[in-house]
C-alpha cells in the first residue's frame, strides 16, 4: 500500500512538473510567435521599400535616356551650326580676298590721282585751255584738244566715284562680316551653354541613379537579416512545440509505467519506432480512422508475432490496441501511434517491454 501511495504521488509530481515545463514552453512560443510576426512585418515593408526604390531607378534610367537623346539632339545642331560656320567662314575668307583686290585697286588708283593731282597744280583748267588755243594751228584743232581733256577730267570723276564706291563697299562687307560673325559666336554660345546644362543634368541624375542603386542593396541585405532572423525564429518555434509535444506525450505515458505492475499477460521486448496519419494513410489495417482520432492508443505489428485486434501495454506508451501493420513492421518491430509527424520524431527508436493484455 505505502508502495502505491509513492507512486502516485511520483506520477503527480511528474505530471505537475510537466504542465509546468509545457506552460513555460507554450509561452516563450508565443513570445517567439509575436518575433516572428515582427520580423515578418519587417519583412513586407522592406519589400515595399524596395518596390518603391526599383521604381524611382527606372524613372532615372528613363531621364537619362531622355537626357541622352536630348544630348545627342544638341550635338546634331553644334554639328549643323559647325557646318554653317565653315560655310560662313569661307564666305568671310572670299569676302577678305575681294576686299584685297578692291585695296589695290584703289592703291593704283590713288597713284593716278596723285600724279594727276600733280599736273592740275601745276596747270589749272584755264592755263590748259589757253594753252590748248595757242597751240593749237586751227579752231578744228583747238575743238579735238578740249574734248580730249574734258574726258580726261571726266576720267578724273569716274576714278573718284570708283574709288568712293570700293571703299563704302569694303566698309559693307566688312560690317557684314562681323554681323554673321555675331550670329554664329551667339549660337555656339546658346549650344555650348544647352551643352553644359544637358552634362549638368545628366551628372546629377548620374549620381541619384547611383545613390538609389546603393539603397536598394542596402535594403536587399536588410531583407536578407530579416528574412535569416526570421527563419531562426520559426526553427525555435518548431523545437518549442516538439518539446510541447513531447511534454504533453509524457504524462500519458508515465502512468502506465508504475501499473506494469498490475498488468499480466505475455511479457517481450520489441523495437518501438512511431508513425502519424501525417506518415501513411487514414485508415489502418482494422478500419480505425487516425486521422479522425489522431490521439488514439494503437500499434502496428507483425500478426505473427502479436496478433491483431489485441490489447497490449507498451512500456512509455501505455494501453493500446494492436490494429495497424506495416511493410517495415516484421517480427519483433512496432510503431506506435503519435498525433503528429513531429511528435513522432521525438518518440525516435527505442527498445521497450510490451505486455500482451490477457
């Protein structure tokens, strides 16, 4: 009596220690489970970040393909204004020789109108008229000579005008010269300034597309910590709920152990492994749906060794029936039914006594 009194009073203390080892593990759970929620939080909004960034470097990319263009337009018209300032340019070098020639023509015509000058000094029109008279032998005579020197003087006059004419067009080209000069200094100036506000954008997008790659991997390794912290915490979650499920097992399977010595029946020792519904179908050997009772006690055996439809107790496991087998479950080999995959894992292989129940 005082034998049965202590045991019990074992298997209480047991199962009170492991309520309580189940409550402490159940709450780091969710401690655990309230982390991950976290992380995973964490996780959505670096995504979204990350969306938000990939889209601010496309719009980059797109400006500075716009900048391109607008670069390779700008350039298409410096090469254009090029062309027109070479075309100007040999406009100005032809303009430059002509006024050359007209400068010598007006430097010989200046020698003729000294020495003209010379003679009408030294002679003025009346004195050449007089002379003309004497010398000349008759009026007839006389008439031919101040024809000939009136055209001489008209000569004088037409030299003058000539003159006059070169050199107000000399002046005319000249301004001319400069103005298409002006023009085409103002437009390289405007295409040179176009030039270097396009390289001013396109360095600064440059830069905000480079700032922007830097962030998105920044936020890609964020991403990856988040994701790698996440993961260690669903691994502790896993391992916290084995050992629930192992805790919540061992009771049920403590009991048991001190009534071994109130069981009778054919006593052996078998190799125990342990399976769930998760592991193979729904339906045992003997009709009993597992998944629909995932907590029942039950077995798989070899027949020939135990034989169906038995009740056996099993040593860490307790009561249950023989109503399974299995392809792997040969002579002296069973699985015990566990409530899930998990659990089954913790169970492992063992060596345990079975009692076949008279």
């Amino acid at each position: 009596m005082q034998n049965i009194k202590r045991i019990t009073l074992t298997v209480l203390t047991l199962i009170l220690c492991g309520s309580g080892t189940v409550t402490y593990a159940q709450t780091n759970s969710d401690a655990l489970q309230q982390q991950l929620e976290q992380q995973q939080k964490i996780v959505e909004q670096k995504q979204v970040e990350k969306q938000a960034v990939n889209q601010e470097i496309q719009n980059i990319q797109q400006e500075l393909q716009s900048i391109y263009n607008d670069i390779n337009s700008n350039q298409a018209e410096m090469a254009k204004t090029q062309s027109k300032i070479d075309e100007v340019n040999q406009r100005i070098e032809a303009k430059k020789q002509e006024i050359v020639v007209l400068e010598d023509k007006i430097l010989g015509r200046k020698g003729i109108m000294e020495k003209r000058a010379r003679a009408l000094q030294e002679d003025d029109n009346v004195s050449m008229m007089i002379n003309l008279f004497f010398e000349s032998d008759s009026i007839s005579e006389f008439i031919q000579r101040a024809s000939a020197a009136s055209q001489l003087m008209d000569a004088d006059k037409d030299i003058l005008i000539a003159q006059k004419e070169d050199l107000q067009k000399i002046e005319n080209d000249k301004k001319e010269i400069d103005k298409q000069e002006q023009v085409l200094e103002e437009q390289q100036t405007v295409l040179a300034q176009q030039q270097a506000e396009l390289d001013n954008n396109l360095q600064a997008r440059q830069q905000n597309l480079t700032a922007m790659q830097e962030k998105y991997t920044q936020i890609e390794q964020q991403m990856q910590v988040a994701e790698q912290e996440k993961s260690g915490i669903q691994s502790q979650i896993a391992e916290i709920q084995a050992k629930i499920a192992q805790q919540q097992a061992a009771p049920k399977a403590t009991a048991p152990v001190a009534a071994s010595a109130n069981v009778s029946g054919t006593e052996l020792y078998v190799s125990a492994t342990a399976y769930s519904h998760e592991d193979s179908g729904s339906i045992t050997r003997l009709g009993y749906n597992i998944k629909a009772n995932p907590n029942m006690k039950l077995i798989a055996v070899d027949p020939a060794v135990i034989p169906l439809g038995k009740r056996v107790w099993v040593e860490g496991y307790g009561e249950a029936i023989a109503g399974d087998t299995g392809g792997a479950i040969k002579g002296h080999r069973i699985d015990v039914l566990m409530p899930n995959s998990a659990t089954a894992r913790v169970w492992g292989r063992k060596t345990v006594k079975v009692v076949i129940l008279n």
